[in-house]
C-alpha cells in the first residue's frame, strides 16, 4: 500500500469507522485529490456520499456540495457532525437560516472550520454568497443528483442550469465531482456538458442488481385478487406496492387490509405526522406492507423489502429501476413485480397533455421504452443493462437467469433474412424514421410522412408484409439490443444504421428472435379498459 493508500484508509476508519473501501470509491478520492474533475456513476446506495465526505475531510478549505433534497442534507450534516464531535464541520446554507445563523456559518467557513457546505442550488444562486465564496478557500465543488441538470434526467431542475456559471464565479480552478444514479448516456452526455467538465475522468459502477428478479404480468380486471394472492404467498415478508393515484392507493390498502394483510397507505395527501407514523411502522415491522405512491420511498433505507409491486407501470425505465432498486439491499430474494396494460400508457401520455412540447416529447420517448421493456420477451435484465448502457451477457453475467422471460422462455425464430431486410430499409430511407413509421414501411401502411418523404413509392415498400406490425415492432427492439442499429435521442427516437448494421447485411448471420408477449386488449375482455 503507499503512502496515501494508507494515509486513505487510515482517514475512512477515523471518519467513518469503515475498514474498506466500497466498489469504486478509493479511485472516485484518488481522482478528485489529484484535482481532477472527476464523475460517478453508481446506483443508490453504491457510497456516493463518502467519495466527496471523505475528501472533503482530508483537505484544507470548504467543500461545496450542491443537492435539491434539504431533508438529505440535513441527515447527512448532522451524521458527519456526530462522528466528528465538531458541530461548525459541516453545515447548511439554505433561506431557512436568520441572520444570526447565516453569520455563524459564514465565521465557521472564513476560520476554516467547516469542511462540508451544503447548498441548495437555489442558495448558491444569491448574489451575497457567491460573493462571500469568492473571498474563502474552496477544495471542491460537489454536484450531488448531477443529472437534475439534464431534461432527459427524471427529475430536471432549472436552477440546476445556473450551476456552471455560478462554480466559475466563485473560483477558476476548482475541481468539480458530479454524482448520479442515473446512467443512461444522454443524461451523462448532459451532465459532462452542462457542468463544463468534458475532461472529467469518469467512474462508473455496474446497475446490475443479480439478486433481484423481474416479471411482468398483463394487467387484468382481476388484478387486485392476483397482488393479494401474491402477497398472501409471501406471508410476513416486507414489500411496497406502488399505485399512480392516491385514490387507488386509499382502495388497494383497504382492500389489502380487508384480507388480513397488514398494510398502510401512504400519499403525499396524508397529513405528515401520518406519513411519518406509516413509515415508521414499515421500518419497524409493525406492518408488512406500504401502498404508496412514488412519494415514498427517497431516503428510506430498509434493507430487508422482499417484494416490490408496481399495480401500474411506471413513466420510465429510470423509475422503474429507482423503485425495485428499494427491493433486496441486503443481497436477498427481491421479487419485482409489474402489471401491464396499455390503457395505462395511453393514461401516462395524457397526464403529459399539458406540458411544453420538447417535456412531451421526452416523455412520449421515455414511455416508449417502458412499452418495449413490458412488451419484450428478450431478458429482461439484458433489456434494463442495454438502457444503461452496459452490456450484460445471460449466460456469464451475474443473475442471467433471474427474470420471468428467461425462465419461461418463449419460441424462438431464425430472422436473419429479416434483420437484412430491417437494415436495408433503415439504410435506404436515410435514417429518417422512428421505430413505428418504420414498421409501417416495412409492412406496406402509408401515412402522411411516410408520403411526404415519397417512401411509398420505393421498391422496398412493403417488402416485408408476410410478418404483421407486432412481429416488426419485436425485431426492430431486439435488433436495437443487438447493437446493429441506434436510436438517435436529439430526434426522439428516429432509428439510425450503424457499422456492426453494415457489416450485418454484407454477411449476414443467424439471428434468433423471440416473439414479444402480446398484451392485446381488445380481444381480452378480462382486460382493465
Ligand atoms: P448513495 O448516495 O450512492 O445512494 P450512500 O452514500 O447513501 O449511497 O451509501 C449507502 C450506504 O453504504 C450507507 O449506509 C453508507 O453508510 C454505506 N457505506 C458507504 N461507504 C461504505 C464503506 N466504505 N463501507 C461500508 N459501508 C459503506
């Protein structure tokens, strides 16, 4: 070990009280001592907090940490001021100070006390702190939840936007580490981007979760008898199953309890001092069950939840994952269960009506991807890894069997001839459709672009009719998988060929495909309209 390896762990025992060193971290610290501009990619609860904690300790002057979450911050300040015994170590700049407490954070700073200032983005905006920053030794600038700076991210914050200007302001050349749970490459291209820190060296762990299992089941009239069946299996065991609306929420933990399940609900409707009590009687295992909305959930760390159940699909892959990702912490059985239909799409779509076009657009891309992830028979954890960039192969990777579709594989069907067919049409309409226009070439469907472009006109028009929507709508998914084509994100979804594609139709290979799960409504009756 050198020197300051050891002088590393020396400092993470002293602080922290921890003996190792988590996945990625020591290189996460090695990288921003050094100065660099450093990024961190890793899942929630991967040790993002320690890769700027523990740096920030170890060096002269105030590091800044940036985060939208006031409760987090909070939580984290008073964890480092109790191990640290030093109350002025680290502290909160936010409105919610008088003037008396502003002063005393302001000396703590200036007497090179305190090590950790944690700001609201909205803070660091104000005119008198930047200019108070300014005069004071800064180690760093942490970004915490650096994707809230990306429209693509899950949850964008436009003050966020600010953040590049206000950080040049206050030094020139100040290291910068931004931090997300978020990996999909548009979101880091953003990030990298819009802090102004393309040079950043970058740290990213896997998004694999091998311990948790995945299954999608249709959505059906009966689907409230199926969750409390499911339940009622898993007798005892903790679990969280999320609801869109408060509405359903108040009836499925009615019903829940009706059938002997102790549940709570828990709405962002109910008074505090009820959240606070459901919440603490989850975490105590006075009951086994939250039915709740997505307000639940962020912060709350209970290591043992066996089961997550998603009564109605959510917006994006991004939640998706965020909200199984409560299930199984601790490395046991996580059981992930969603229920599908399409009607609930259409549902999501307009709740999205409202909104300015570019939010609509994203938000119609972002659906289609919670479309294809229900609707593909592919694994599934392939599926969520491809989304995040990461390749994952079922027969070598690390929970490669732990997903509905891999266990109860489907029918699978040579389409080499076909993928050719996919990828000459991409090639020969110039990269100009989305994965529906494109099937609808394919098939031989006229509509207005696909006439205004004067596709239908070409040759290849509805050369490959023998196979109906569904089946080209499954091959474009999984062809995509397979990295023989892209989606273009800065034009919402428009698919584009590219070289393994090319190399693809000059020698073509076999290719086998599995036929997606049909979830047509219309002629099931027992389908939720
Ligand atoms: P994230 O911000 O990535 O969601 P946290 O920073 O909240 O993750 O850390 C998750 C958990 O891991 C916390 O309970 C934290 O105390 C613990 N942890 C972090 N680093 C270490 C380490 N080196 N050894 C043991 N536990 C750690």
């Amino acid at each position: 070990m050198s020197i300051i390896e050891k002088d590393l762990h020396a400092s993470l025992k002293k602080h922290f009280g921890f003996g190792n060193f988590k996945g990625l971290q020591e290189e996460v610290i090695k990288s921003l001592l050094s100065g660099n501009n450093t990024f961190v990619i890793m899942p929630t609860g991967g040790g993002k907090s320690l890769c700027y904690q523990l740096p920030a300790l170890m060096q002269e002057g105030t590091a800044i940490v940036v985060s939208p979450l006031i409760a987090l911050m909070k939580n984290q300040v008073d964890a480092i001021r109790g191990t640290s015994h030093i109350d002025g170590i680290a502290h909160v700049l936010n409105s919610s100070l008088n003037k008396t407490e502003v002063k005393q954070v302001k000396q703590d700073i200036t007497d090179g006390v305190t090590k950790l200032l944690y700001v609201a983005p909205e803070s660091l905006t104000k005119e008198d702190n930047v200019e108070f920053l300014r005069t004071v030794k800064i180690s760093f600038m942490a970004v915490d939840e650096a994707h809230c700076i990306s429209e693509w991210g899950h949850d964008f914050r436009p003050e966020y936007r600010n953040l590049k200007h206000i950080i040049q302001r206050i030094g020139d050349n100040i290291p910068i580490i931004g931090l997300t749970a978020t990996a999909t490459p548009k979101v880091q291209e953003d990030i990298l981007k819009n802090l102004g820190m393309s040079d950043a060296t970058t740290f990213k762990a896997s998004f694999n979760r091998p311990n948790l299992y995945y299954e999608i089941r249709p959505k059906t009239k009966n689907v409230d008898a199926d969750i409390i069946r499911f339940i009622k299996q898993n007798e005892g065991k903790s679990g969280i199953v999320y609801c869109l609306s408060r509405k359903r929420v108040e009836e499925l933990a009615q019903a829940l309890q009706v059938n002997g399940i102790k549940a709570v609900p828990y709405h962002a409707g109910l008074d505090a001092k009820t959240r606070s009590k459901h919440q603490d009687m989850f975490l105590m295992e006075d009951i086994d069950v939250v039915v709740a909305t997505i307000a639940f959930g962020m912060g709350i760390d209970k290591p043992d939840v066996r089961f997550v159940i998603h009564h109605d699909i959510p917006k994006s892959i991004e939640s998706y994952y965020q909200e199984t990702g409560r299930a199984g912490r601790d490395g046991g059985e996580g059981h992930c269960l969603a229920y599908y239909a399409y009607k609930d799409i259409e549902k999501l779509e307009k709740f999205m009506s409202g909104k300015p076009v570019a939010e609509q657009e994203i938000g119609q891309a972002l659906l289609q991807e919670v479309v294809a992830f229900a609707e593909t028979s592919i694994s599934r954890r392939k599926f969520i890894l491809h989304y995040f960039g990461e390749a994952f192969d079922n027969a070598t990777g690390d929970g490669g069997d732990m997903d509905d579709n891999v266990r109860h594989p489907k029918k699978q069907l040579e389409a080499k001839d076909e993928v050719k067919l996919l990828l000459e049409i991409v090639d020969s309409t110039n990269d100009t459709y989305k994965s529906k226009d494109l099937v609808n070439v394919i098939i031989g469907k006229e509509n207005a672009l696909i006439n205004s472009h004067k596709t239908h006109e070409q040759p290849f028009f509805g050369k490959g009719k023998h196979h109906d929507k569904l089946y080209w709508m499954a091959l474009v998914r999984q062809v995509l998988v397979a990295g023989f084509l892209n989606k273009d994100i800065e034009t919402y979804g428009v698919i584009k060929l590219n070289d393994e594609g090319r190399d693809f139709i000059k020698n073509p290979k076999s290719f086998m495909m599995t036929e997606d799960h049909v979830f047509d409504q219309e002629n099931d009756d027992s389908i939720i309209t």
